[in-house]
C-alpha cells in the first residue's frame, strides 16, 4: 500500500486514524484549559509558564525523537531489512528513557529556576512549580508512550497508536475535569490535576500498546535488545536535528511569555489561551505529518523520490486547508473560543487580541509543520531545521524591538504572525532542495 496506493487512498488510510487521535489531544489541551480556567485568571497565568515546556517535551518525544524513529524504523523496512528494524526499535526505547530523565531533572527539580525567568508573580510561579513536579516527574511514561507509538507507526500501523491516545485521551478528560475541579472534596488536586491525569492516561497508554511491541511484532526479543551505535546514529541524525528544532519553536513560545508578562498577569492569561490555541494545530499537523514521515520513509527506502515528494506536497495543502480555515474563523470572531473559558478583564482583550492577529496565519504553521514532518522521512533534516531557528531569531527580534521602544503588545503578536509565516513559506521551499531532487 505505501508504495503502490494511489496518494490521496494513501493519505486517508495513513492519517485517518492519527487525525481521530490527535482530535481527542486537541480535545484534552481544551479541556485541561477549561478546567483550569475555573480556578481563576492567576491558575490560567501558571499553566501558561508551564505549557511551552510540556508542549516542548511532547514535540520532543513525537516530533523529534519519535519522528527519527518512524522516519529510520520504515526506510529500514522500505530496504526490506527486518532486523535492522528490531534493532532501531529497541534503540528508539533506549534514547527516549534518557531523554525523560533529562526532563525529570531539569523541569521536575529545578523548575523554579526557570520560572523565575518568566514572571514576577510569587503565586503565579509556585502553581506553575508545584504543575511540573507532577508533569515531569514521570515523564519517563510519556516518552515511553511516544516511543512505542512512534515504532509502531514506522510499521505502518497507525490505528493501535491512535486507539492508545483515544482511549487514554479520553481518561485523562474525565481524571483531569475530577481532580482538578474536585470530586465531592474526596479529590482535589488544583493545578496539578491535568497534571495527574496525563501521567495516569499515559501509564494506561503504555500498557495498551505494550502487546503490540512485544507480542505480535516481536520487537523486544532479547537478541535484538544490544546497545548499537548505528541505529542510534540512524535516529538522532533525524531526531537529533528534530530536538533542536522542538527547542527553537518552544523558546521561541518562551520568549514570547516572557515579554507578554511584562505587560501583567491579564495579558499573561489572555495570551495563554490564544498560544494554547496555536499550539492545538500542532497535533493536527502531526496527524497528518506523521502519515506523511512514515510514507515518504518508505518511498525513499525504496528509491521512488517522486512519488515521496508528491506524497508530502498533498499532505501539506489538506493541513494547510483545515487549519487556515480554523484561523480565519477565529480571527473574525475570536470569542468562539474565548467565550468557552472563565476569564475576566483585560484577559479577554488580549486573547482577542492575539488571535485577530495571528490566527489568519494559522494554515501556514500548520501546513509548515507538516511539510517537516514529511522530510524527516527523507532522513535529512539541515534545511527545515534552519527554517525555524529564522522563525526564532526573527521573533526573538521583533519581541526585543518592542521592549526597547516600549511598543504596544500588538507589535508583539505581530512578529508572532510573522514567525508563522516563515514557518509555512520556509518549509515549503525545502520542498524543491537535493533530498527531493533525486530520481527514481
């Protein structure tokens, strides 16, 4: 089927199943925002210095890594060679434990080190402490869920990863909406509930697609379970690339936080809801994006450049079509979603704000993230990593401009639109550079 399917057949059995999947995380960022947003404006201001971090770790753990372990997993299966794939899977399981462990101590320890950074705010910053101890401290479960949905997809199936997050997705909805509004007083967690309940969700994850690993595709067996520097440089000289570009897009959310709460704890929250906005397309993307990194790593395995390019140009206009017409829905009437939320005052000025300028641009992010995940298949990744590090110097610029010249915050959600911008137009030039050239 992925070398021989018509594309859009192709495209619509492959992402179909992510698309379902991805729909219920966009549904569970909503909910947890929602649920949240009932504690108060300061709440909602603590889950915006954290959610740039959690996002970086599930882009990290998705995108990068889980991306270079699809993209080496199917052009390893694309050649034909099976043991190979074994070897790449187990390795795949090794880097991404390590990389849990890094997150666990950077973000669930020293966490407040970091927040100090962003905010001013004492209570803001101790809520927003008290959320990482919980999110990162088992962060080993979700980078192991990642790991195992990534191996999986790289085979070509993408419906056990999709019914693993459906069903925990829609667990860790009813656990979160429990815990953090409080169960007849029994439970109540506060902040840290959504917290709570991604880490429960993703232990649930991870058992569900555990038969799959290790039972009808054999992948764990203990001969295949050896430390090997090949595989390991097969999935970093993808994912490695990948773990830089997760961090130029979460720094760039960072700094953006960081400016925006100079201007005060309402435009901390207002802004909060509209960049939770914006990152909700990035599941989106990746629904599609991680179709297209498992098709084109095949196709390239297997030599057929042109059918690999065509492939990742139609992914892309499907992405770009849904999401840019979710932007201009919410830029014409921005209180369709921040009238779902508990906000008071400026906050909802500024969330209006921000998606009247940014969301227009929406398709172009998304659209651009997905032409990414398309050449992680090509397993060079040089050209779309640069693409977002501009994407971050630029914004970077602009938030400094606005700083030294005292600027209204427009100017500042401006440069946003102008980061996503380059994101689509970048990622789509890539298109037409040397791991795209070759013939068949």
């Amino acid at each position: 089927m992925l070398l021989t399917s018509s594309i859009p057949n192709l495209l619509w059995k492959l992402a179909t199943p992510n698309i379902a999947g991805v729909s219920v995380m966009t549904a569970v960022t909503f909910c947890d925002a929602w649920f949240v947003g009932h504690l108060g404006n300061q709440a909602l201001a603590s889950l915006a210095l954290v959610f740039p971090f959690q996002a970086l770790m599930q882009m990290m753990a998705g995108g990068a890594i889980g991306g270079g372990i699809t993209s080496a997993v199917a052009r390893a299966k694309g050649s034909g060679d099976i043991n190979s794939v074994k070897t790449i899977a187990f390795n795949g399981l090794l880097i991404g434990i390590c990389m849990s462990l890094l997150y666990t101590i950077i973000l669930g320890v020293f966490s407040v080190h970091i927040f100090d950074l962003l905010s001013d705010s004492n209570d803001v910053i101790n809520d927003a402490v008290e959320y990482s101890k919980v999110a990162f401290g088992g962060a080993i479960l979700t980078w192991v869920f990642f790991a195992f949905s990534s191996i999986l997809r790289g085979l070509g199936d993408t419906y056990a990863p999709a019914k693993a997050i459906i069903i925990a997705g829609l667990i860790q909805i009813i656990l979160s909406g429990l815990f953090t509004l409080g169960l007849v007083d029994i439970v109540n967690f506060g902040v840290t509930g959504p917290a709570t309940a991604m880490i429960v969700s993703h232990t649930l994850a991870v058992f569900f697609l555990l038969p799959k690993i290790i039972g009808s595709n054999s992948l764990l067996s203990a001969q295949n379970c050896v430390f090997n520097w090949s595989a390991i440089y097969t999935i970093l000289k993808v994912g490695g690339l990948g773990l830089l570009n997760s961090l130029t897009i979460a720094l760039t959310i960072a700094i953006i936080t960081a400016f925006v709460a100079d201007f005060g704890i309402d435009a901390l929250a207002g802004y909060g809801l509209g960049a939770r906005l914006e990152l909700m397309l990035v599941p989106i993307a990746f629904g599609i994006g991680a179709a297209l990194t498992t098709a084109v790593g095949t196709n390239i395995g297997a030599n057929r450049y042109n059918r690999a390019r065509s492939i990742a140009k139609t992914g892309a206009l499907i992405t770009f079509f849904l999401t840019g017409v979710l932007g201009v829905i919410v830029a014409v009437i921005p209180w369709v979603w921040i009238d779902l939320f508990v906000v008071s005052g400026k906050a909802e000025f500024f969330a209006s704000c921000y998606l009247m300028i940014v969301a227009p641009f929406y398709g172009f992010f998304a659209g651009g993230m997905s032409l990414y995940f398309a050449s992680q298949g090509t397993g060079s990744m040089i050209l779309p990593v640069v693409v977002n590090v501009v994407r971050f110097v630029v914004v970077s610029s602009i938030c400094m401009l606005v700083l030294v010249f005292q600027f209204d915050i427009k100017w500042l959600f401006s440069g946003v639109s102008i980061g996503l911008l380059i994101t689509g137009v970048g990622q789509f030039l890539c298109l037409y550079s040397s791991p795209w050239k070759k013939s068949i």
